[in-house]
C-alpha cells in the first residue's frame, strides 16, 4: 500500500517531518520524498533554469511532455 501525505512547511512541525523524511529517503527504499509545486510556481522556476542556463528550451520541452503525456 502507497500513502501520500500532504505537509505544510510553514509550521515547525512540519518543518521537522519534511527534514525527517528527507533523511530517512536517503537511507531506505521504501520511502520517496517528492517535493510537488503550484503551477506557477512550476512555470518560474522553469523560467527561471532558462534564462540562467541550467536547463535548454529542449529539457524543458521533454519535461513538459512527460508531465502531460
């Protein structure tokens, strides 16, 4: 069985389970720390990895693609 759980990093505890479980994700196989964003959230940082040169019109085009595909 696959939980998902939803933390919010503006409190303190949840400050702590955020570092807690991306600790232990280091360490174990079993447990997949996946960091999800807004939409714009998304669309700035990828405007932003662009415009300083950390990812290509054709990394973010394959990025895209797997999103929606």
């Amino acid at each position: 069985m696959v939980f998902t759980v939803e933390i919010d990093d503006k409190s303190k505890t949840g400050k702590s389970i955020l570092h807690l479980l991306k600790d232990l994700s280091k360490t174990s196989s079993g447990i997949h720390f996946i960091e999800t964003v807004e939409d714009n959230e998304l669309l700035e940082k990828m405007k932003r990895s662009l415009k300083s040169g950390k990812a290509s019109k054709q990394e973010l085009n394959k990025t895209l693609k797997s999103i929606l595909g």
